[in-house]
C-alpha cells in the first residue's frame, strides 16, 4: 500500500497483520476491545490477542497472508452462534461491521449479501419484491449472513430444502493462502486450478475416494438425509463435480475452518402470503411428539415443540400467546403449528387437516388456527427467544449450555422419553426441550456451575449417554447450531473412521497451516469441556442476561464503541478481575468503559426491544452515571429543575442568537468550553443547529374549538429548537390542526416549566428529575380532573418520558400523532398531498407502538411513504448528539446512504431531536410529521 507507514506491531500481532490493516485504529489490543469481543452466544469464553476491523475481501487475504502461520485466526460477524465457533484466543477479525452491503438481483429471485448484513434486514429489502432467504433460524433478528453460510443454518420452516446448502448458487472466498475466487464467475475452475493446483487436486481425489466406497455413501445419504451440521458438509462430494462448486458448498457449514465467506449470492424463496398459526397445548410432551408424523403428513410448514419449563418461563412474559397462559403448568407441552399458501382455499384446506388431527389428542382448549397478524407476531416473538428466556431465567451463577440434536420424526418421541430419563439421572432439574420438531430437530438446554470436577464428570456422563441416545436412534449430534466446539470430540464417533479421515484431509488440504479457527469441527482434544464462561453477578439490570447479541443491530453505538452485549460482557469481566484480585485490570477496563461504555450509550432502551429477557442496557447505564455523578453538575441541574422556565427561554435565545453569529466564533467558544469542562459536560455549537423556537409560555389555556379532549402539554425541546426553515413546528402545527378540526385541548398553567424529566434521568441526576416530577404531577392532576382527560405531548421522547414520570398514577398519555390520527385527521380535509416521502420512525415511537399512527398521518399527505430498510436510532438522544456528535455520525450512516438513494420530495419524523440528528445526517430538512398534515389539509 503505497504510502502506508507500518507501525511498530503490538504483542501478539504478527507484523504482516499491522501491514496489511492501512489505519492502525483499526487493529485493536486494548483489554476492553478484547474483552467485549471475548463473548460469542455461546458458553464458551475466548479473549482474542488482538481484534481487526477488516473493511473488504482484500483486507482478509493480506491478513490471512500477514499471519504466516504464526497466528490464528477467527472470523466473527454475529456472534449468536450456539456452538463456540465465533471467539477464540489469537487474532479476531471482524467481519460485521464493513460488510453489509445488499445488492438485490432479478426482481428478487436472487440476492447477492454481504457477511455482515443480517438476515432481517437481507428479507426486508426482499420483502418488497416477495421474496425472502431460505434460512430461517430464530435468530434472524441478530445472526448474520457470514453464520448463516458457516454454519448452514436453517431454522423453523426451511427444513434440509431451502437450507444455506441448498440455496446458495455461488460465493466468493478467501482462502487461507491469501486467494480471492468467486465460484460464480464464469472461469472460476479455470482459475483455483492455476492459483491452487494441489487444493483442486486434493479436492477432487476425495471425491473420489468417497464415492468409490458404498458404504460412505450409504452413511452420508442416510445421514444428510436429516438436517446435519456435524463435521464438514461431505455430502457435497456426491453432489457437485467441478471443483469452484464443490469447494464452494465443502465451505458451507465448515465454520470459518476452511476459508471466509466474503460474498454469497442465494436464490430466494417466494413468499407465501397466507398463513395460519395455532398454539396447541398437549398433556404432556410423549402427546406431543406422537402428534407428529400424522401433523408433518398434513403439509404443516412449522411444528415447533415446547415443552413444560418452557410453558412456566413464557407464562412469566409480557405479551405472551393467550393460550399458554391461565392454567398452573405441569407435565403440558405446546406445538406451535402454522400453515403456509398462495391461496385461502388452499390454506383452508391445510388448516382443516390441521384440525382434524388435532382433534384426536387430548388438548387443554380446542386448537384454533388464526390469520390474526398480531397473534401470529406474538407466537413467534415467544418462540424465537426461547432459549433466551429459559437461559434468563437460570439460577444466577450458572451458565446454560443448548444442544441440538435430530432424529427421525417417527423416533422422536422415544428420545425425548431418553433423554428426559437422563436429565433425571444426572439431576438437570431444570432443562427444557423445545425446537423444530417437523424436522426431529430438538434443543435442550442443561444448566450448571461448571466450576468443579464434580459438575465437569456429571456434564462428561451425560453428554455420553446422550451420544448414545441420538446415535442409537440413527440421528445427528449436531441439526444446525454448528459442529463449533461442543461437539468437535465426537465427529469421529458419528462418521466413523473412514469418512472422519475424509475430512482431516479435507481441512489440510485447504488450511495446511491450521490457522482458521483451530479446535472448531475438527480435534483431538477435549475441546468441549475447556473455557467456559465464568458466571459472576453484575448489576440487577443486566445479571439475566445469555449474551445472545440479539440487542446489537438495534444498538446506535454498535459501530462507534460498545453494543449493550459488549456493555455487559465487559462488565462480566471486571468482576471476574476483581474476584482474581487482578486489580490493574480492573483499573484498565474502568478507565475506558467510561467513555465507551458510558458516555456512548444513547439510553434509548432499543436494546429492550430485541431482548428475549428484557434487559435494557440502558438502565444499567443510568445507574452507573448516577452513581458516579459529579455532585456539582447534579446540583446544578437541580437548580435548573427549579427554574426550567427561564433556562428553556434562555437556552432558546441563545440559540437564536447563535444561529444569527458566524458559526466559526460560537464552534469556537464551544470547542473552548469542551477542552476545559469535558467533552460529556459542554455541547459541541455546529451550523446545522436551527435558531431557538417559540415560548411555551403563551402556550396556555384552551386551545382550539369544541370540547376539551385532552390537557396537551408542549415539549420543552420544541420551544429550545426552532423549526427548519419557514416550517411552523410541532406545537404550533398541532394547534392549527386542532382549530382546522374544530377539536379542542387544555394547557396547564406554568406549561414553561414542565419538562417530561428525561434531560435528568438520562444524564443520572436523580434529585433534579424528583423535583420536576413533583410539578408537573401536580399540574397534570388538576388539569385532567384527577384523570378523567388524556394527556398528550408533541415529542415522541417526550411522551415516553412523561409515561415514565407519570406511571402508576392513574393518568392516561399518549402521543400528539395518535391523537390527531384518531381524533384529528377523520376531520380533515387533504388537498395537497406530495409525491414521496421519507420517514425517520424514532426509538421512543417504536417503544410506544405509535409507530402505525404516523403512518396513517403519512399516509394522507404522500403518495409514496418510504421507512429505510436500514432505519435505527439516530444516536442524537437529546444532547447526546451534541456532546457526542460521532454517536450520531456513526448511528445514522446507513440509513442516511439509504435517504439519499430514496430521494423523497420530503422528510419527516416525530421528535425534533430525531429531526435535528437526520438533517445532520443527511443534509436534507426533516419536519415533524404534523407539519406536514398541517401544509397537506384545509
């Protein structure tokens, strides 16, 4: 690289690898780098000697060069994979954030990804042809394409049909020498043959040897005939004779063992629109399973068993199914069971076949089958984050270990019985079975200590006999978690000799140094029984949590610092210090969780949207700004709280004046105040911030015509920041619409010195955030006659945070959209509508579920309304944009390449904050939704 100075390498960085990376922030030795990236979902714990952030193809296969054999190294994307294959000691590359691109090819037949893009948002860009991925793994919030092609996931619904094997046509791969080939292209076996003789060579007599031996082929037929992510995909040498082929699908499933996945492209799926969904609860489990053969005979698309500690974690959940609560769980199992078509009739039919075989068991209530969207989303919310909410509700300090097995579906309920005998003979009181039973793919989840002999000889037994159990039964020990570690001892057991050597060979021929991801698939070694997690107590907050990575795609700083799973791994790790009395540690990873772990996080509670167990992050931040708080700043917000009308009206002023000043003179003051007071403590003036908005003061009274509907109250951040350009704002829109509705509000007396009390509970200052409480309790009880009027406030966080002050005193709130969608627009009159628009839903929106109502109101004034495919938290998070402002630059950089490409007449959100991050973002005005109703109506 012409240009690049090579730096001095860091300790245990082999200095290929410091010359291959061009900027050297972007190899990374500090401990809580290592430390957050130690954790993959699964129990294993491996701190990497150095993590990469590797930005393409290239990048890898200098790396890949760079090591010279002298260091190992293991890809990570996602990090939800189940099995270890996602940490390990040397060096780790990152391969999630740079590779993310999307690319959709034939009107969606076909889709060309990326390894860092994860499934979610690969199908909500197919979505809009009617196509979607093959793979469906439960974790498609979170995993990545890189797994879903590593490990060849599949899922609830794909089966061995529509599996990553099955359905991806080419790929592009870096092999450990450093060679980039795309097996798609059309000289790709002309070119491995001349860059990689002896790899194409090896490849082609094991092919060879394999199918020359009938009894290797009986065993792989029988074997792949099931769902089998166990050893390498050998089946692959029966199924594919030119050499970029073969490669490719030997590297599906393989891991990260033998090459990376820089590029895949699938052939989709179309999407069958109909579908009907039951939660049928049995007697007990055998019910359950011998329910199977003649369901999966009905066409049934989904068969998702569950059972009794499953029942007992979910009946503890908020939005649970209706059918698996009100009655004390026992022996009762639970089938999930859904039917797919292109039509009713042919829905009808499935269902009603559905039904009859149900009928003949012993139910709790009669199955029902329902096209109800929301009742489907609520089954299937349960069902994806199972294991975490069964592993979140372990008993603290022990760690939950999920195997994946499967068995002919007509043997399945004869395992289940085994295996529910042996969690009784190694005393697994608490272990669950749930999982894929279409396929007589189950999981099981055992929890223990792992922190004795005794525990590791109980765990050694079982796992055993339960070998035994699954092989007896002509099954595989691994359905689609990924051989990784836990079942890398046991590969040689399951394809005997023969095909075992088949696939050692396999591995040195196309990694003869060993440098990918060693101790995964294939070993010696007791691989499965090493480096488990510790599992000590954090903070309350977050103690619950499995590591899951299910938050981190939603999280604004994921791509800056820290994600919420990193948050909390990194907290894990300072407690193991402390208790090692390995206090420098300490010392190193507290120094620097400030910034990254602190002062980073938007508190936007996104994370708890994802969380199969509820954790927000965010609260355990705030605990740690308010126990850490300077007692000066939280005294001077206090004072702020007794006079938030003059500081709203000064902070507003201010911003006028600014606004009116060269911006170089106020960025320089600011920059000033920033190296003196602290980068978290002054706010960072730039040019795109508007002048200050109109006083909420003159704001009171009765506003509008008619009958008093609701007390409104203004937010503050809409009287500190003015509308963009010539646009009338939040407050004054709403006030026009109300007048142009002939419907009317009250605002309290004092409105200037309300504030919803999230400038203060953010920010940890407890006392500050007591006092307005206080007011404005006692404001809005008058104003409501003691709750008889609704409360509503034009700023999604606003709201959010009034919900929060005001919770469990009998009031109702909602936002400014739902009540104009429900009470405002029926009386509207639309005659302007625009082309297009682009709409920045915000997190609190999506908290609240208002999310529908801006649509509606989006709706009456575009033609066109578009939602980025890639839409996630701005970051700007009150003043957190301004005192971080790379919080927002990073947060938004997706979605604002995305804005741009949509080119919308128009752009819209329903917080100005939001409003203010976007524009920042972008460079293109964002208004509050309500003005645009207000420019759009009569």
């Amino acid at each position: 690289m012409s240009g690049h100075r090579v730096p001095e390498a860091p300790a245990g960085v082999p200095a290929g690898i410091v010359a291959a990376i061009a900027e050297a922030d972007r190899i990374r030795t500090r401990a809580i780098d290592r430390y957050a990236y130690a954790s993959d979902a699964s129990h294993y714990l491996f701190v990497p000697d150095a993590v990469v952030i590797a930005k393409d193809a290239q990048e890898v296969a200098a790396v890949l060069r760079g090591s010279a054999g002298a260091a190992h190294v293991t890809f990570r994307s996602g990090g939800t994979s189940l099995s270890g294959q996602a940490s390990g000691g040397g060096i780790l590359v990152d391969t999630r954030r740079e590779f993310r691109r999307i690319e959709v090819l034939d009107g969606g037949r076909r889709v060309r990804v990326q390894p860092g893009a994860t499934l979610r948002s690969v199908n909500a860009r197919l979505n809009r042809h009617g196509y979607r991925l093959g793979p469906d793994p439960a974790s498609e919030v979170a995993c990545t394409i890189g797994g879903v092609v590593a490990n060849n996931s599949s899922g609830m619904a794909c089966g061995t049909e529509e599996n990553s094997y099955r359905t991806v046509e080419s790929l592009v791969l870096v092999l450990p020498s450093g060679t980039i080939v795309d097996t798609g292209a059309p000289d790709a076996d002309e070119l491995l043959r001349s860059r990689e003789p002896e790899l194409v060579a090896g490849l082609e007599r094991l092919r060879d040897r394999v199918r020359s031996n009938p009894a290797s082929v009986a065993l792989i037929r029988r074997q792949f005939a099931l769902k089998n992510t166990m050893g390498y995909g050998i089946n692959a040498f029966l199924d594919f004779d030119s050499p970029a082929e073969l490669l490719a699908h030997l590297v599906i499933g393989s891991e990260g063992t033998l090459a990376f996945v820089a590029e895949a492209t699938f052939r989709t799926v179309p999407i069958r629109r109909e579908m009907a969904t039951t939660l049928a609860v049995f007697r007990d489990l055998d019910e359950a399973t011998r329910s199977l053969p003649d369901l999966v005979a009905t066409g049934a698309a989904t068969l998702e068993l569950m059972d009794a500690t499953s029942l007992r974690v979910g009946q503890k959940l908020p939005g649970v199914p209706e059918a698996i609560l009100g009655f004390d769980v026992d022996a009762q199992a639970a089938l999930l069971v859904e039917y797919h078509a292109d039509s009713a009739e042919e829905l009808a039919l499935g269902t009603a076949a559905g039904e009859r075989v149900l009928a003949g068991f012993d139910l709790r209530d009669r199955a029902v089958f329902s096209s109800d969207a929301a009742r489907r989303a609520a089954a299937w919310k349960f069902r994806k984050g199972l294991y975490a909410s069964v592993a979140g509700a372990r008993a603290p300090g022990t760690t939950a270990l999920l195997e994946d097995v499967v068995v002919p579906v007509e043997r399945l309920a004869a395992t289940c019985e085994s295996l529910q005998e042996l969690f009784a003979r190694y005393e697994y009181d608490d272990s669950v079975i749930f999982g894929h039973a279409k396929d007589g793919n189950i999981h099981f989840m055992l929890t223990d200590r792992f922190g004795d002999a005794a525990s590791e000889k109980r765990y050694l037994g079982f796992t055993e006999d339960m070998v035994q159990v699954i092989l007896d039964a002509e099954g595989n020990l691994k359905a689609e978690h990924g051989t990784g570690r836990v079942m890398a001892p046991f590969v040689r057991r399951q394809y005997g000799d023969e095909l075992y050597d088949v696939m050692v060979q396999l591995k040195r021929l196309c990694d003869p140094r060993g440098v990918l991801n060693p101790g995964v698939i294939i070993t010696e070694d007791e691989v499965h029984l090493a480096d488990v997690k510790p599992a000590p107590s954090i903070e309350a907050e977050a103690d619950r949590c499995v590591e899951c990575g299910y938050c981190e795609p939603v999280c604004p700083s994921r791509d800056l610092t820290l994600t919420p799973r990193q948050r909390i791994v990194v907290r894990r790790a300072m407690a193991v210090a402390e208790e090692a009395g390995d206090h420098a540690l300490v010392a190193e990873l507290e120094k620097d969780y400030d910034y990254s772990g602190v002062q980073t996080c938007a508190v936007d509670g996104m994370c708890q949207t994802n969380c199969p167990v509820l954790i927000n992050t965010g609260a355990l931040v705030k605990r740690l700004r308010r126990e850490e708080a300077n007692p000066v700043l939280a005294a001077g917000w206090k004072a702020a709280a007794a006079g938030w009308g003059p500081m709203t009206t000064v902070a507003s002023a201010a911003l006028t004046v600014a606004d009116a000043m060269p911006v170089g003179l106020v960025a320089g003051v600011t920059k000033i105040g920033r190296a003196v007071l602290g980068a978290d403590v002054m706010p960072e003036y730039s040019a795109d911030l508007p002048g200050g908005g109109a006083s909420r003061a003159k704001v009171r009274g009765i506003r509008g015509r008619g009958e008093v509907r609701a007390v409104y109250l203004p937010a503050c951040v809409n009287e500190m920041f003015g509308p963009d350009g010539d646009g009338p704002g939040a407050t004054s829109a709403l006030l026009t619409l109300l007048d142009r509705a002939g419907v009317a509000v009250v605002v309290p007396d004092g409105i200037g010195s309300m504030c919803c009390g999230t400038p203060w509970s953010s920010k940890g200052y407890q006392a500050g955030h007591d006092l307005m409480a206080d007011r404005v309790l006692a404001a809005v009880r008058e104003a409501t006659r003691g709750g008889e009027l609704p409360i509503i406030t034009d700023a999604s966080s606003c709201t959010e945070g009034f919900h929060r002050m005001l919770d469990g005193q009998g009031f109702r709130l909602e936002d400014a959209t739902t009540f104009v969608a429900r009470e405002v627009l029926p009386k509207l009159t639309v005659t302007d509508r625009i082309h297009s628009l682009t709409l920045h839903p915000t997190c609190s929106s999506v908290q609240l579920g208002i999310d529908p109502d801006v649509r509606v109101i989006a709706d009456a004034v575009a033609d066109v309304v578009n939602v980025p495919a890639s839409w996630n938290c701005c970051g700007f998070a009150g003043d957190r944009g301004m005192l971080h402002p790379e919080l927002t630059a990073s947060a938004t950089a997706a979605e604002a390449a995305e804005v741009a490409e949509l080119d919308a007449t128009a752009h819209a959100s329903c917080n100005r904050t939001c409003e203010l991050g976007m524009a920042r973002a972008t460079g293109r005005p964002y208004s509050h939704i309500l003005e645009l109703l207000v420019a759009a109506t009569a």
